[in-house]
C-alpha cells in the first residue's frame, strides 16, 4: 500500500466490554481499500462484536475508529451493513422489494418516498442476487438463503464503498453461498471494500484475499498468503482447531 493511499478502515484502541469483562483488548487494525476481508476467530472471540463497534452499534469503552480517514458519523454515506438474518425479524409484513428499497432511504432522506428511479434500482440489485421473480413475495415466506440474498441486494442498492456483512453465509444452501462468492467478488473488482465474519476456515483462502484472525486481540491480518498459517491459527484458536489449511497450499 502506498505510504498517501487513504485506509478504508482505520481501528485504534479499540476496548469493547460487556458488564467489565472485555470482549475486545487494545486492538488496532488497518484495512486498505479494495480488499475482500474475512474475520475469523473461535467462538466469543469477539467477531460479530468488533464490526457492531465499528459501526457503532455497540458501545466502545474505548477506541477510535475512522472510515475512509474520517470518523463514521461523517462517513455513513459510504457504509453498507448486512446484519446476521438471526437479528432481524422476518415476520414483519412487507416484500423483499420494499425491503430493498430501503437501502435508498439514507439519499433520499426520511421524508421522501422511493420513486421510480429507487425501484430500478432496488431491482436491479434483486436480480443480481437472483431473485427477480420473488420481489413481491413477503420476506416471511422466503427461505433463509432467499431472505439472505435480500438483505444482500439492500446494500447493494446503497451503493457503499464499504461493506460490513456478519455471517452472510450462515445458514444459507449451496447455491447461494455460490451467489454470495460472486457478488463478494463482484464488488472487490469495483474497488469496493467489503469486511465479512466467517466461520469457515476452508473456504478462507478461496473466497477472501485479506484475513483478521481475533480473539479478543488481534492476533494477525493482512493478505491471506501471508497471514493464514498454520502458526497464526494456533495462535488464534489454541487446542480447540480441528482443520488448517493454508493458503500456499491451495
């Protein structure tokens, strides 16, 4: 990276704790533009914690946090989030498209309605996930991986430069995970930055090109050809790692 090149996301300090024990200790961590980035770690290794922080969905005790070389409230603009399914409530009574359009409220601004411009949009994100054919289908009747392919196709419309997605493959059937990997990769060749918590040590290497592995800590991130090693996910996971599989091996 050059030494002029503006970070995408800039992390300083960070200290996150839930009823004084901390959930994040002292972490720094740097994301240059443009990078495909899984966050990886055992369970309660503060994964899903790290990117609410950053968001500021939950509290820092500490820490600073600058997106784009700026802090997030002047940044929001630029930032897309796709939530774990398992956080949102699925039986509210409304479509996907209109789910969708929602993604296009931060332009426009709470007092106007989605016009047709929005709803081109909202479709053309819906047909990138491939699911065309379901927007007026109400999001309770679509199956885990559709509905997770909605929330996807409401970032998109957002038309972010950064992009937070916890878990997005969780849950989801073959196909879509397919899907899921080729829109990731879709908006890295855009020059979007994109941030995804994993649990899938297998697919590291294949679907990301830059790796956090965390427990509380940072224990090391940067390109995954240097970083996801056998070493670092020891150091990461301790005993408890049943599968490594590096990245010059693949």
């Amino acid at each position: 990276m050059e030494q002029s090149e503006i970070l995408a996301l800039e992390v300083r300090d960070l200290t996150v704790a839930y009823d004084e024990k901390p959930v994040l200790w002292d972490l720094d961590l740097e994301v240059p533009p443009g990078v495909l980035m899984a966050i990886v770690g055992p369970n309660g290794a503060g994964k899903s914690t790290l990117m609410k922080s950053i968001l500021g969905l939950v509290k820092r005790a500490a820490g600073e946090v600058l997106v784009f070389g700026k802090p997030l409230a002047e940044s929001l603009a630029l930032v897309g989030y796709v939530p774990q399914r398992t956080a949102v409530d699925w039986d509210f009574p409304t479509t996907a498209l209109d789910v969708v359009m929602m993604g296009s409220y931060r332009s426009l601004g709470w007092l106007r309605r989605p016009g047709r411009r929005e709803h081109a949009r909202a479709m053309v994100a819906l047909e990138k996930v491939g699911l065309t054919d379901f927007s007026h289908r109400q999001i309770s009747q679509l199956s885990g991986g559709q509905q997770q392919r909605v929330f996807l196709a409401r970032a998109l419309v957002q038309e972010a430069q950064i992009y937070f997605m916890d878990e997005p493959f969780q849950g989801v059937d073959a196909a879509t995970e397919k899907a899921i990997v080729q829109l990731l990769k879709e908006l890295r060749s855009q020059g979007k930055t994109v941030l995804v918590v994993h649990h899938d040590l297998q697919t590291v290497a294949e679907y990301f090109d830059w790796v956090t592995l965390l427990n509380v800590r940072k224990i090391a991130s940067g390109p995954v050809v240097q970083t996801f090693t056998a070493e670092n996910l020891r150091r990461a996971y301790g005993g408890h790692l049943a599968f490594v599989r590096e990245a010059q091996d693949v």
